[in-house]
C-alpha cells in the first residue's frame, strides 16, 4: 500500500512538472508603447525599450497562466531629449528613486481561442493598483527549434493615480499632459 502512494505521488509530481510551461519575452519582436494627449489638441507617443516579461503556463495554453513584467523607466523615449529629461524627474517617474515598474498578474481568464482578460498589480513609482485588460492572442508558431507565441494588449491608466502629477494648464484650464495615458503591448514570448 505505501509503494502504491508513493508511486502515485511520483506520477503526480511528474505530471505538474510536464505541465509547467514557461515563455520568455523576446525584446527584438517586442514593444511596450504609451500615449497621451499633449494641449488637448494632439498626441505625444514614446516607447519603453528595455523590459523583461515572463509567463509560466500549463501546457500550451494560457487559461491560468502567471505573468510577471518589469520595465526599466530610464529605457523611455518620445524621440525629444528634452521631454525625456523631464519625465525622467520627479515630476513623474524619478527615475533615481523608482529605476523600475512592475506588473505581477492575478489572473489570466481565457474568453475566447484568441481573447484573454488579464488582471494584477501594476507598480509605477510608489503606487500599486490592481487594473485589469483584454489581450488577444495571436497564436503559436515553429521557428526552427523555437516554439513562439503572441499577444497584443492595450489598457488605459490615470496618470494621477501612480503619482506622476505634473499638472501644468492652459489658458483654457485645459492640461498641458492629458491624464489618461494608453499603454499598447506587442509581444512576442519564446517557449524556454
């Protein structure tokens, strides 16, 4: 009988181990980008360029699966050296004290074959919030001897929420920085 249990645990362990799948991101087929409207007539686009994002899944399907992301702030760039330097302060990220900001995710619900919500704690400065967002995925593709998988998302976050709080306006009473700014993903995540 405890040569039973035991050979039954062994299967079982072995099992949860085959079924723990894991996926790194690949930065050359990645992109985190974010916009915000800029005197309430245009809108200003910049880039993270330096992130790692990991997800632990169980086979190879993502009903479950667990993300976690971290993004060097200093990475940003809207392309103007200026408006880097500034958002590089402490009017908003302070890069100095706050180098990162993370997202750990709680859930990762299937709705659909291509249509996933995604729910966890984003960290930007001192501040963390859960938020919640679609992602579709894209599918699964053979590269030679790598497997390779696909997500887009975009979320919408109020910039005064995570303590980024320069609030310049206009003669109108209209901010120089919208509030919200839109976060669009573009992932490519390599089976490891």
């Amino acid at each position: 009988m405890r040569k039973t249990i035991y050979i039954l645990i062994a299967l079982l362990c072995a099992n949860y181990s085959y079924a723990q799948t894991k996926w790194k991101s690949d930065p050359a087929h990645s992109n985190i980008q974010f916009e915000v409207d800029h005197l309430s007539i245009s809108t200003v686009t910049g880039t993270f360029s330096e992130f790692d994002c990991n997800i632990e899944s169980k086979r190879n399907t993502f009903e479950g699966a667990k993300i976690e992301a971290t993004v060097q702030v200093n990475s940003l760039s809207t392309k103007n050296v200026t408006r880097d330097k500034h958002l590089r302060e402490n009017d908003f990220f302070n890069v100095k004290k706050y180098p990162t900001m993370t997202f750990k995710s709680e859930s990762f619900v299937q709705q659909s074959t291509k249509e996933y919500i995604i729910t966890g704690w984003l960290t930007i400065r001192d501040v963390t919030k859960k938020i919640s967002f679609p992602a579709e995925y894209s599918g699964m593709a053979k590269l030679g001897e790598k497997t390779i998988s696909a997500f887009k998302a975009s979320f919408v976050i109020n910039r005064f929420d995570f303590n980024l709080t320069w609030d310049d306006t206009l003669d109108t009473g209209s901010l120089v920085v919208g509030e919200d700014v839109t976060v669009n993903l573009n992932f490519e995540f390599v089976k490891i």
